[in-house]
C-alpha cells in the first residue's frame, strides 16, 4: 500500500512536535546509553556542583540551539537533499540533548527557564540561512559546530578532576559536532565572512552569560 505524500498541514504538525520535542525535557528517548567509562556519581562539592551543572546548563541550550537552526534550515531549505541532511543531523544530536538533561537532572539541577527563547532564536536564523543558499546554510553548520567544539573543549579544562562521568560525556559530545563540521563543509559548505563569525560568537557568548544562571 503506497504511502500518501504529506500535506502542508502533516508538515506544521511535524515541525510542531519537532519544536516541543526540542524544549521539553525529557521528551526524547535516546537511542545510546550515556558515553561514560563509569556508572558511578562523582563526589563534588556545593559549588563543584553548582559549577558543573552551570557548564552543562549551557551545553544543553546549545544543543536546544542546534535543534533549532537545524529544524530552521530544513524549513527553508531550497535542495531536498540539504533538507533531509539537516533532519538527519537534527535526529542525530537528540542524544546529545538527553545526555545534557540526564546530567543535570543528577546534579540537581535543570535545564535554561529561557529554552523555549533559545529555541524560538535558533530557528529564526536557521530559516535565514537555509533561504540564503545551500552553500550559505551548510557553512552556517560547520562554523555553529566549530564554535560549539570550542566550548565544549573550554568547558572539559574548567571540570573538576574528579568528574570524569561529565568530562566523558562532553568529550563525546565534541567527536560528533566536529564529525558533523566536516559533513557540512564536505556537502559544500562555504567559509562564512569574518563579521558573520564574530556575531555569531558574540550571540553565543551572550547566550552563555545568561544560561550558567538560569
């Protein structure tokens, strides 16, 4: 029985459950076990703690993030292929997402009260740049991944030592946002102009300030 083709309709509701699925914690099952070497919890301090759960309330946004421009760009997307690569990355970085909550909920903690903002951003941009050009778009991927690399790198060094289950997993993190870089630049991706660059880190700084907190 042939499978009929989705209506405008079937699409809203798909990207609407996209977006839920992206601000919501833990409405996504993952599909890996955590990436750690031991299942053990680490000893840390009050304000180890508070410290780490801060470091991972950003990475969580910033994956909240990377939902956002993906599912934006796929919105926009003038090339099916491009399209469904960036559905792909999107479903790809869901474990990401789980990952960052499981760690947070151990800690206590939760995720940004501003996630629905970061998302709501993310997705704007992603549509500005799918509609720009399939070269614009898939540059705009590997410079997002490369910035997010180097935030992850920063935040590994700033964990105490005893805190391997978080360093794992961000270490892990780190492999597949560069695996995800060279996709994007390999698909034809093009080097984004240097004051796009800086905008971008200077949003993204911003972004950090405020998520540590809250």
């Amino acid at each position: 029985m042939a499978l009929r083709a989705l209506t405008k309709v079937d699409n809203m509701l798909l990207s609407l459950d996209q977006a839920l699925r992206a601000v919501v914690p833990h409405s996504n099952p993952s599909t890996r076990p955590l990436p750690v070497r031991d299942t053990s919890l680490p000893e840390l301090t009050i304000t180890e703690s508070r410290h780490v759960a801060g470091l991972m309330r950003i990475n969580h946004t910033g994956e909240v993030c990377a939902q956002g421009l993906y599912h934006g760009q796929a919105f926009t997307a003038k090339d099916e292929q491009v399209k469904a690569a960036m559905h792909h990355s999107a479903l790809e970085e869901v474990d990401h997402l789980v990952w960052c909550e499981t760690r947070l909920e151990e800690l206590g903690s939760h995720p940004s009260v501003f996630t629905p903002l970061w998302y709501g951003l993310s997705f704007g941009l992603g549509a500005v740049a799918g509609a720009v050009s399939n070269e614009f778009s898939l540059g705009f991927v590997a410079e997002t991944e490369a910035q997010v690399s180097e935030h992850l790198q920063d935040h590994i060094k700033q964990l105490p030592p005893q805190d391997l289950r978080t360093r794992d997993i961000l270490a892990q993190m780190d492999v597949e946002e560069l695996h995800h870089r060279e996709m994007a630049l390999d698909n034809g991706g093009h080097a984004l102009p240097k004051p796009i660059k800086h905008g971008m880190r200077w949003m993204a700084n911003r972004m950090k300030d405020v998520a540590y907190h809250l």
